[in-house]
C-alpha cells in the first residue's frame, strides 16, 4: 500500500518557480492532515520538478490541482509521469471534479453573500473559468459546477464565461450589475487569474466583487487530502 503522493499542477511557464514554491507548501499543508504520509509536489512547467518529486518514493498516487480531466490529465500528465519513470502512477480524480470541491463553491459563495448581507435570490453570479480549444471536458466540468451550485443557491442569475472558448468571460459578465459575485473556477492564483480575468472582467465593465480563485481558499489542503487518504486506504 503506497504511503505517498504527489500533487501536480500545470503551473506558469513563463515564470514557473513561484508556482513550485506555492506547490510546496502546500503540501507541507497537506501532509499536516496525513501523519505517515509522504507528500510532494510539482508542476509541469518547471522542467524536472516532477522527476525530482519521483525520487525515492514507492508508487506513489498522484492527485492532479486541475480543475478539469483535460488534455492535461488525458494526455500531457501520464506521458510526463512515463518520461519521469513511473508510468504505473494511479492517478487520482482531479481537485475540480471531486464533490467536496463543489460543496466548497457553494460555501465560499454563502459566506460572501453573508459577508456583504445580499440575498442569493437579488445577486447575480459569474462564474469564471479556463475552457479549452482542444476538448470539450474542461467546459463540462465548469458547467458540472455551475449546475451544483443553482442546486443550492439561487442567484438571480447566473452565468459562466471562459477565458479560452465561447461564451467568452467579457461577454456574460456584461451587465451583470453592482450587486454580482465573480468566482474564478481555477486552481490556483496564476496568469489567468491575475491577468486575463481582470481584464476581461474591466474590459466588461464589470462593478461587482471578484472572489479569490476557489483553489486558493484555506479549506483546500483538507480536501486533497482526503482524496489522498481515501485512495491510499483503497489500495
């Protein structure tokens, strides 16, 4: 039975080391819940990280901080994990399809009602997310979320733009009001979050509140690792 995992993240290729240092610590983060547990991490833009993260460790599960199963997951991650020497890796659901991650939304989304004491039912909600070119699955995951969230919270409105397909961020975030969350549907606070949502969202005129990327709250190393416990106790 393996006793170790490696949480792997796509990262910044234009700036990766940053994001391996977030990496890190939040495995430090992780590994705080699972006492006896080995937890490592890397990206695949630092070139080597996810071989120097391998070193040592017997088979380890690996748990993708993706929002989707994507190319990335599909493709690009089993490939890496087999030019690094661990072909055999049992890669795990990624973070953004696991129903905690769901039930996080919809708490992160309560608590900023609650904060600013606006009703669901007078509040419009914008959904941010990465979409993709190339396949239809990191689209159908956002739209797997924006469903589990209408379940249980009834926004006036609401809508979901994509910084990579249609409908594009800039166009449904139009209009949406004073009174509107935005909440970006991404992992981690990177290029996307930091660039290009801001800009769709000024390009939009967009006057609500923009919300921390649902990857970055506190509550999520308690999550990976759950998913890293529930896998290793399978095994």
């Amino acid at each position: 039975m393996s006793l170790s995992a490696i949480i792997v993240a796509h990262g910044q290729p234009s700036d990766p080391l940053p994001p391996e240092a977030e990496m890190h610590a939040l495995a430090a983060r992780v590994a705080g819940h699972l006492p006896g547990c080995e937890i490592r991490a890397a990206t695949l833009a630092a070139p080597d990280a996810l071989r120097a993260a391998l070193q040592g460790l017997d088979e380890p599960v690996v748990f993708p901080l993706f929002m989707a199963d994507g190319w990335f997951i599909r493709s690009l991650l089993p490939r890496a994990l087999a030019e690094a020497g661990a072909p055999a890796a049992r890669i795990l659901r990624p973070f953004g399809l696991l129903p905690e991650t769901a039930d996080l939304a919809v708490t992160v989304l309560g608590e900023a009602l609650a904060a600013r004491g606006w009703a669901a039912a007078a509040t419009t909600l914008v959904l941010a997310a990465h979409g993709s070119g190339r396949s239809p699955w990191p689209a159908d995951a956002a739209r797997a979320m924006q469903s589990a969230i209408a379940l249980r919270l009834g926004f006036a409105d609401s809508r979901l733009g994509f910084i990579e397909e249609a409908p594009e961020l800039v166009e449904v975030a139009e209009g949406a009001g004073a009174q509107a969350l935005c909440l970006p549907l991404f992992a981690a606070r990177w290029g996307h979050v930091e660039e290009d949502i801001p800009a769709a969202l000024r390009a939009a005129g967009f006057t609500g509140v923009t919300l921390p990327p649902l990857g970055s709250d506190e509550r999520v190393p308690a999550i990976v690792a759950g998913a890293i416990a529930g896998a290793i106790a399978a095994a």
